[in-house]
C-alpha cells in the first residue's frame, strides 16, 4: 500500500496567543451587525488566513452506534429516545481502514471515527488505538470522537498517532441544561483541556437551532473563542431534527442566522477551520455558497454523518464546481 504524504494544518500559534477576549456583549453585537457588514467583515478575516476557495474535506464514520448512555436531546442514538437506531457492535479495524480508502480516494484528507459512548472502556480503546494507527498510516489527518477522556486515554489517542479529538460544547452553559442532563457543562471542558494538555489539535463546535436565544448563540462562540488556545477546527451544526428525540418538533432556524453564525465564528477564531457540519442536506445551495462566503472552509464530505443523513460525493463536488472551490489537500 502506497503512503501519500499529507500536509497537516496547524494554526499560527503567535495569532492564537493574541487572540482577544470576547465578552457575550461583543459577540451578540457581531450577530445584530447589517447582514452585508457582518459578511464582509468574515470574509477579510477568512482571506488573511486562507486560500477562500479552498475546502478541507473530513469523512465521518460511526465506528460504534447506538446504545449511548446520555440523554442529549438531539441525538438518535441516546437509549433514552426511541429514534429506531439499532444498537451495533464496533466495527472491525479493517472495516474502518475499508471506509477510510475509499473517503481517501473520493478525495477527504481527513477522517474521524465517532462511538456512541459516554466514555471508553479499556478494551474500547485498544480497538480504537489500533483504528488510528492504521487510518494514520494511509497518509491521512486522524480524528476521533469517542465521549469522555481520562489522562491515561489521551496519552494513548496521542501515541497512536491521533490529530485532533472532537468534543463539542453543544451550547452555551446557560441552555445546557435544556438539553442535556446526565453530562455537566465542566465535563466537556475538562475532556477539552485533557486533549491539550496530551498534545493534540482540539476539533470543537455546536449545535445551533436547539431553540436557544441569541444571547445564548453569543454564549457558545464566546466559550469557543476565549479557550486559551480556541479550537483549530470548529464545527458548526445546523440541528437536524429526528423523530423519536425530544428536539424533533423544535422550529427551525431562519437559514440566514445560521450563515450569520459561520460569519460571527470566523470572525471571533480567525485561524480556525470553521466546518459547515449536520443539517448541510436540508440547505440550498445558495445558503451553502453564503456559508463559504462568510468563512466555513470545512464540510464533512461523504453520503452519511453517524447516523443522519449529509449531501452525496456527487453533489458537493457539482457545487464546489459551480463555486469555483476545490479541496484543500489538492491544492497544497
């Protein structure tokens, strides 16, 4: 098997030491900006620290669904809801090495494996040791979603060769509670600051449209920007409502917040990769282009999230043409 070589991004550490606090005024502030200002402003941030036409591409793979011990309100796969998603074994290594070629070969460059777990056991982790090393070796960015992390469980994802540890926040710690109840807001944070103290890239966002407040969008991108360092990559979801979960019937979010909420994360984490994640199969294609516009140059790429469903292969390489956009790892 032949081993491509990948450049793998890493921020400017002299940007993130200046980065400013956000205090929640100032970001509330950003979103009430005039649309067209509020865009123009991202997309000045977005072209000092990028090649705008270029778009990271990850492919996410559930390496273990159903059965999850917590009761987020949005997820199909918590035991608490009845969403109709089975509960499976892990996947073998060599299953996932199989989906990790092919996502290569369609053209993402990276790859990240998520489990329905509230955190891994011992025996969990030494399968998904073994995953990242493998993945690793086919010359591709590495992440893992995996729940909760002990030091001892970040120290292993580390020598495994693992790039970034995705842990979203969900929301701000005001509205966490409406949403999740067997997790605190104090976990995520802990798992985050495990993650950079092991040495790894943090991969950590949101989820917009859970039926919270302005204020309390401003409130996640504040917790987002004002980690010390923020997240290198962030990922931006649009809830995608399923039935069976207690979010189900939440009214949807006007698409214009939403691309206001890319815009107001780039302008606020201006080295990070901003991914336009969940909800990408509900948006238009001009909502999609406004999302590009105001700063998200990430997408998860490939036919399926976990367990909802995301855009085909087909599809987003017919927009990124129309858009004049092309994969970042073809162009560097």
């Amino acid at each position: 098997m032949q081993t491509q070589t990948v450049k793998f991004y890493s921020p400017a550490p002299s940007l993130q030491k200046e980065a400013q606090r956000w205090s929640v005024a100032d970001i509330e502030a950003l979103f009430n900006l005039p649309f067209s200002d509020l865009m123009f402003r991202a997309q000045q941030i977005h072209r000092e620290h990028f090649d705008p036409n270029a778009v990271q591409l990850s492919t996410l793979l559930s390496i273990k669904t159903g059965g999850c011990s917590e009761d987020c309100g949005y997820c199909p796969q918590s035991a608490f809801h009845n969403a109709g998603v089975e509960n499976k074994k892990m996947l073998d290594v060599s299953e996932v090495v199989k989906a990790a070629k092919a996502a290569q070969d369609a053209g993402a460059d990276r790859f990240c494996m998520g489990a329905a777990w509230r955190e891994p056991s011992e025996e969990d982790m030494a399968a998904v040791v073994e995953m990242v090393k493998e993945v690793r070796a086919l010359g591709m960015e590495t992440c893992a979603t995996l729940g909760m992390l002990n030091d001892g469980q970040t120290g292993q994802l580390r020598a495994a060769g693992l790039d970034y540890y995705n842990h979203n926040l969900d929301t701000a710690p005001e509205f966490y509670g409406n949403v999740i109840s067997t997790r605190d807001y104090q976990d995520r944070l802990d798992t985050l600051e495990r993650v950079r103290k092991a040495g790894m890239h943090v991969c950590s966002g949101g989820i917009v449209g859970m039926g919270e407040n302005l204020t309390q969008r401003a409130g996640l991108i504040a917790q987002l920007a004002n980690m010390e360092p923020y997240p290198e990559s962030v990922p931006i979801n649009n809830l995608v409502k399923v039935e069976g979960t207690p979010l189900a019937e939440q009214e949807d979010i006007d698409p214009l917040d939403f691309v206001r909420t890319i815009a107001v994360a780039r302008i606020t984490m201006p080295t990070a990769r901003v991914r336009l994640s969940a909800g990408r199969q509900q948006m238009s294609d001009a909502i999609q282009a406004l999302c590009f516009l105001a700063g998200a140059n990430s997408i998860f790429y490939g036919d399926q999230l976990l367990t909802t469903g995301n855009p085909d292969v087909g599809r987003d390489r017919k927009l990124m043409d129309k858009l004049g956009m092309y994969p970042f790892a073809e162009k560097h």
